[in-house]
C-alpha cells in the first residue's frame, strides 16, 4: 500500500489514510452502491443459465443465449446470490463494454 500512496504523491497522501485507499481497490464486476449504474442505450439485456454457483467464493458463472459467459457475485444488484442454483434463469443487464453485469434478475 505504501508503494501505492508513492505513486499518488505526498499531496494526495496526506489526505488519505491506507483504508481509504483500499475502498479504491474494487474487483471487477463488483458494485459497491446499493443500486447499480444507470441503464444507457450502451446496455443489453441478455438471458441465460446458471450453470456454475461457487458459494465458497461468492461467485456464479452464466452461460447466455448467445453462447457468452458472464459472471455474478454476492452484491449483483436484483439476486439473492443464496438463492441461485444450476440450471435457473436469468435476465441480465449488462455493460456492452466489458460485459459486466449491472443487474440481474431470476426468470420463472
């Protein structure tokens, strides 16, 4: 960490302790608000199926219609991440850009 506050210079370093810092550290495809990033025309809806839940580590792997791969994890939006097991529908709203999921839903 303390290479990182180096790299930011001693102004920004006096401001911000190492716990601040790591709140920057974000995995990717996590969403750390509450609510997701607002929808845009860049956005898709795409649906598939559960076919990987890694409780262990949060983690569950979609297989879409499209034949893309797209992952979900414990704070995607719109998912009780408990509740997802193999073989279920979703409905995703994802990110044409990098295909991150923004929300999802279970399809009945």
């Amino acid at each position: 960490m303390a290479q990182f506050m180096h790299l930011l210079g001693s102004r920004f370093a006096s401001f911000a302790s190492e716990a601040d810092l790591e709140d920057l550290a974000v995995a990717p495809n996590e969403v750390r608000d509450a609510e997701a990033p607002a929808v845009s025309a860049a956005n898709m809806t795409i649906e598939g199926e559960v076919f990987e839940v890694l409780s262990g580590y949060g983690l569950a792997h979609v297989r879409t219609t499209r034949g893309t791969v797209v992952g979900l994890n414990r704070k995607t939006p719109g998912i009780a991440f408990d509740q997802l097991r193999e073989g279920q529908r979703v409905r995703c709203e994802v990110a044409s850009k990098f295909n991150r999921v923004l929300r999802a839903q279970l399809i009945a």
